[in-house]
C-alpha cells in the first residue's frame, strides 16, 4: 500500500539495492570518529572504522538520533498523508528506540515504532517482512502487531574472528579476550530478549568455527521461514563467505540467500571477518 512507509534504522544492514528494491526509508545513526561525525551507510563505510581503529587504537563512538530528528524524519511521510512503521535496533543496544517513540507520540497514531529487539539484518529481516505484508495490503497496525509476534523469532547470530573490538569497547573482559586470543576461542554471540550474549564456544580457525556455527544452526531450528536468509558479515575473507553460502545452500531451503556487509555501527563492535547466518525460525 502506497500510503504505508516502512522505514528503519540503518542498523539494519540493508543492502542499496534491497532498500530501493523494497522502497525501504532509512534514518542513519552517528559515528563519531575523533572530532568528526558521519552518517551510517551514507558517508562512512567499515573500511574508515578499520583504518580509524589501527591508526589510533581506539573505537569509533557511535549516537543515535534525537527524538527532534526522528519526527522531523516521520514528519515528512505524515505531512503527505502517509503513515509510518518504523523498526528500530533493540532497545537494549541503542537509545534509538526510546527517542523513537517518543518521537511518534507527536503524530496521532500515524507512526508505529517496533522495537526489532534485534540487531543488523536480524533486524533487517523484519524490514523486509514489514515490506512482504504492506505488498499484501495489509494496514500499518496489522503490520506492527505481525512484528512484534516475530521479533523473538528472528535468529540473529554471528561468530567474530577477533574479540579486539568488543574489549575495546567493554563487552568482553581481559580475561576471556586474552584467553580466546591464546587458545583461538570464537565465541557464538546470540542475541535472546533483545540483549548480545555468548551462547557458544568454537575452537580453531574461524573456517572450522563457521562451518560448526553453521551446522548448530540446522540442528538447533529444524523449522524456519523458508522466504530469505541473510549472510552478514563485516568484511569477511571471501573463502569464509563461499564456504558459508555452499553449506547454508546444502543444509537449508531457502528460496533467497542474501549477502550483505555490516554497516559501520555494527562494525564497530564487532570488527572485521565477523560472520553470521540470519533468517527467521518457526
């Protein structure tokens, strides 16, 4: 439906082409490297938050809109007549949500914010299924209460090669760093009530992990959504993505399987040759 827009953090990794594809509308976070600020996905890519990082050995900061920004972003669909659902990252990743909602309070029932209690494309799969449903005709509350009876569904996982980045920024204590550093320890982060937490161990090289990673997948969600999967990763070694995509293209049926690189908020917590497999269970 045409007077319905779906829109979303760019938290939610979405490819250009998918967000034109899906006519998608996007409000960007901050990254503040240094002095200087940039908007996600549109005048910072990870390759900045990498070279940031070696050169000064300090993580970008990263800020969410203020709720002024939000409803001047839902501000130019509801002066069209048009009304708005929006997903946000989780709540308990970023202060999006809040300065979100309270953003839609100005507009009468015409904006529905979703809290993804996900993240990257585990929140991006909920965009693209917001965007199925509006294809379908269905209305902007039905679309929003859908959501929210998904949003516990999604998958959202992923397995870094490094836990450098989330050290740096205080999600991982010297200890366990140092101790994955020195035995090849690649923690599987999972995400369970909107919050990152690590669920599994996986020792040796990182192609080895994948394809453990990838093989508890099959086991743990023997039912899932079929429509799409996501392959996420933050500038991962192209031989780790293709041994990745062949074993979800053997042990799953998805009818679409969706490559996508990690925006510069989710790389920044994560760093490069992270990599994960999304896709909604049943």
């Amino acid at each position: 439906m045409k007077d319905i827009i779906i829109s979303s953090d760019s938290t939610c990794d979405l490819s250009e082409a998918l967000i034109a594809k899906y006519d998608i509308e996007i409000m960007s976070l901050s990254v503040m490297l240094g002095a200087q600020t940039y908007r996600d996905g549109i005048d910072i890519v990870p390759a900045d938050i990498f070279r940031y990082f070696d050169e000064t050995g300090e993580l970008p900061k990263t800020a969410a809109p203020s709720v002024e920004e939000y409803a001047a972003f839902f501000r130019k669909y509801t002066d069209q007549g048009k009304t708005v659902v929006h997903i946000n990252i989780s709540s308990k990743a970023s202060g999006s949500y809040g300065f979100a909602r309270t953003a839609a309070e100005q507009f009468d029932g015409k904006v529905f914010v979703v809290d993804s209690h996900a993240l990257s494309t585990g929140q991006g799969l909920l965009v693209l299924k917001a965007a199925d449903l509006r294809a379908e005709g269905k209305s902007a509350k039905e679309i929003y209460d859908e959501l929210l009876a998904l949003r516990d569904k999604v998958n959202t996982s992923f397995v870094p090669d490094t836990l450098l980045y989330l050290f740096k920024g205080g999600r991982c204590s010297t200890l366990s760093y140092y101790g994955a550093k020195v035995l090849s320890i690649h923690p599987l982060i999972d995400m369970k009530d909107g919050q990152l937490y690590p669920k599994k161990k996986y020792i040796g090289k990182m192609s080895r992990c994948i394809k453990n990673y990838i093989t508890d997948l099959v086991a743990e969600y023997p039912s899932y959504d079929k429509s799409r999967c996501f392959i996420t990763h933050s500038n991962a070694d192209s031989d780790l993505v293709d041994e990745a995509r062949t074993m979800v293209k053997e042990l799953f049926d998805f009818e679409e399987i969706l490559e996508t690189t990690a925006g510069s908020i989710i790389t920044s917590h994560c760093g490069r040759n992270t990599l994960g497999v999304l896709f909604i269970t049943k």
